[in-house]
C-alpha cells in the first residue's frame, strides 16, 4: 500500500482580485467542494484543506462538513494575499482574522499554512518567523522553479527550514516544512 499526502486549495477563482472586489462574483466553493467531498468520502480519502479564511466566514457550514468528515482544516490567509506584497503587521491581521474565523467553526486549532501563489522566498523569508508563532507547519515552498514561483534548491522532501536560509535543513528546528 502507497501513502500519499493530499491537499486541496480552498479558494474560489476570483481569489488573484483583491478582496474589497470579491462580492461582485458568484461563488463556487459549495458547488466544486461538495463533489470533491463525495470522492474522498467514496474512496476513503483525507485531505488537509487550506482554507482562506473569507470563504470560512462565508461558507461556515462547509467548512464543518470538510471537518466534520475527518479532514484537517489549514489556512490560507483571510484574504488570499500575496505574501510578497505584504508587510509584517498586515500578515499578522491577516492571519489572526482567518485563524479566529476558521478556529470558532472547527474548534480546533490550525496545525497548518499555505502561501496563496507559493508567495514565500528567499526576499521575504521572513514569514517563516511570524508563521512559527501561530501553527506548527507550512506547505508553501515548491522545490521547482516555475515562472511565477518556485525554490528549486529547496529540498522535496519535508524538512525544518533554516532561519539562514529556508531552503536549508536545521535539525535543531521544531518548524517544519512540508514540501510540495
């Protein structure tokens, strides 16, 4: 038998607008997410869900469901923001809101976090300090090079990131990093 990791984005297509722009869209998050659940539920399958937390305050009944199933529920900032563009302060009242948003629904707390665009690198590691404080692990560094992101000399497999350099291991670090 294999094991595999599986995660799920939760996030709705309009979510590379800024937020104040969101309602003029229609959702697709109950619509997309409930089949999804079925399969994983046909087949036997748990996933952790990274959350932005927006849809959490939204869709507060799904996200009990997608807890309620077995699934681990993460966060994926409030506001699906680009961890490049942003300064501390406007991080940490980010994901304070989507922690608080997402922790009353579940009752549980957030273990973990994805960067919305894979937005953690080399410039902005930084994070890595802030995200220490709030959860136990992040899955934001993709070990591949692509044209919007990417850490190619970061490691593929799950590792405790350095506070020199994240994409080196320190075994004396409790974070970890779940590479993709």
């Amino acid at each position: 038998m294999t094991n595999n990791i599986m995660s799920v984005d939760l996030e709705d297509y309009f979510c590379d607008l800024p937020i104040h722009n969101w309602s003029k869209y229609k959702s697709r998050i109950v619509e997309t997410t409930t089949p999804m659940l079925e399969l994983f539920e046909k087949y036997n399958v748990k996933a952790t869900f990274f959350v932005v937390g927006y849809f959490a305050e939204k869709f507060p009944e799904l996200i009990k469901e997608i807890h309620d199933q077995g699934h681990e529920i993460g966060t994926h900032t409030f506001s699906h923001i680009d961890l490049r563009k942003v300064n501390k302060s406007e991080l940490i009242n980010d994901l304070e809101k989507s922690i608080s948003t997402i922790e009353s629904i579940t009752g549980e707390k957030i273990l973990g976090f994805r960067a919305p665009f894979f937005s953690i690198n080399r410039k902005n590691s930084w994070v890595f300090d802030i995200l220490k404080k709030y959860f136990v692990y992040d899955s934001s560094i993709f070990p591949v090079k692509t044209p919007l992101y990417g850490l190619p000399s970061a490691p593929r497999n799950i590792y405790h990131p350095s506070g020199n350099d994240i994409t080196k291991e320190d075994q004396q670090e409790k974070f970890i990093d779940e590479a993709l």
